[in-house]
C-alpha cells in the first residue's frame, strides 16, 4: 500500500485483512501497538454493526496521548492509521482516496496526432497569456471546446494550468477528436487576432511552431 507512503503526516500504519482481522503489514515509526489495535477495533465494529444493524461503518477514529489511529474499510480489508491527535480523520481518509484514484487510473496513451495537438493547445496559452493573463485563455479554451469540442469535452480537464486527456479517447474517432481539436486551435488563434492584432497573434504562432520542433 505504498500510496500512504506519500501522505505527509502519517505516523504509522496497518494493514488487517478483513476476512479474519490477520495483521498483514505495519509500517512506521508509531511506538503504540497499532496493528494489535486496528486488528482488534475493526474486527470489533463488524460485530458491533452486525448485531445492532448498524449498516457499514465509515471509520473508527481512536485517540490516545497526542495521537489517533483512524481505522476504515478499503476492500479486502481494514487500514489504520495513526496520525497526530488534532488531524480530522475525514481529512485521511479523503486524501488516501484521492492518491488511490490516480494509482489506479489507467495510463492515458494519446495517438500522436491527438499528443501533437494537445501540445499545440497548451503552448498557444502558454504564448497568449504571457506570464498574468492565462486564466483569461483558460476561459476561453473552455468556451472554445464547450462550442466546438463537440463530444471531447468528457474526455478532458484543465489541471495545473494545462489541457490533459484524463480518459483514452475511443480508437475509432480519433480522426473526430483531431478535427475537434484542430477547430479549437483555430477559434484561440481567432480570437487572439481579435485581441492583440494579427501581427502579434501570427509571431506568438511562430513561436508556438518553433518551440514544437
């Protein structure tokens, strides 16, 4: 489980198989006995929810000196945590999943024609919006693919200031999502004729080719 690994503020941690509360793995610099304890509190709530019929169990949080362990179900089995005692066990929680979503996304792998224009996109707002104004290209790139992305839109996100395919685009419409592709570029160089005039709009065009080659 090596994404918990990557969550700053994690003390220790432990791994319980939910079929019989075995202690799988603990990792960690905790000094409590937090497998022993995830292993019993887990196995606890299933006996608990099962005979008050209490339904399923979000998570157990347990406080001790300036610790939690913040014990919840994923899969096959029980995850405890132990973090400092002030730490919202929700916050843990959240971002365990977040990190696992995108551990088990699968590899985005663009045809290169598609790559190209993805490329193409990012560096024109990259050469429209100079260093202050690419929030204002941003909107406009989302105009852009709204009108004329056609069914593109579901396929991509703006992420850390950039164009990003977040799901495979289908093998037979690659030509449609080029063809979609190529229209938002010529609506952005469009519009920054409109905006800076074109002998600014064609040199930053340039400057786009010459930083593709």
């Amino acid at each position: 489980m090596e994404v918990l690994d990557k969550i700053p503020g994690i003390i220790g941690y432990a791994l319980i198989k939910a079929e019989d509360g075995s202690i799988e793995e603990v990792k960690g610099s905790s000094t409590a006995p937090i497998g022993d304890l995830a292993a019993f509190f887990s196995s606890a709530s299933e006996v608990i929810k099962n005979s008050l019929d209490m339904g399923d169990i979000d998570y157990l949080s347990l406080c001790y000196g300036t610790n939690r362990l913040v014990i919840y179900p994923y899969k096959s089995k029980y995850i405890g945590v132990e973090v400092e005692r002030n730490k919202e066990p929700i916050e843990v929680i959240e971002k365990f999943k977040s990190l696992i979503a995108v551990a088990e996304k699968p590899k985005i792998e663009l045809p290169s024609s598609i790559s190209s224009k993805v490329q193409q996109i990012n560096l024109l707002i990259d050469e429209f919006g100079g260093a202050d104004n690419k929030a204002h290209w941003f909107e406009l790139l989302k105009q852009g693919l709204g009108i004329l992305g056609g069914e593109i839109t579901p396929y991509v996100d703006l992420i850390n200031n950039e164009l990003i395919f977040k799901d495979n685009p289908p093998e037979n419409r690659e030509d449609e999502f080029v063809q979609g592709l190529r229209t938002t570029i010529d609506f952005l160089v469009k519009k920054a004729v409109e905006e800076m005039g074109s002998s600014q709009a064609r040199a930053r065009v340039q400057s786009v080719i010459e930083r593709m080659k």
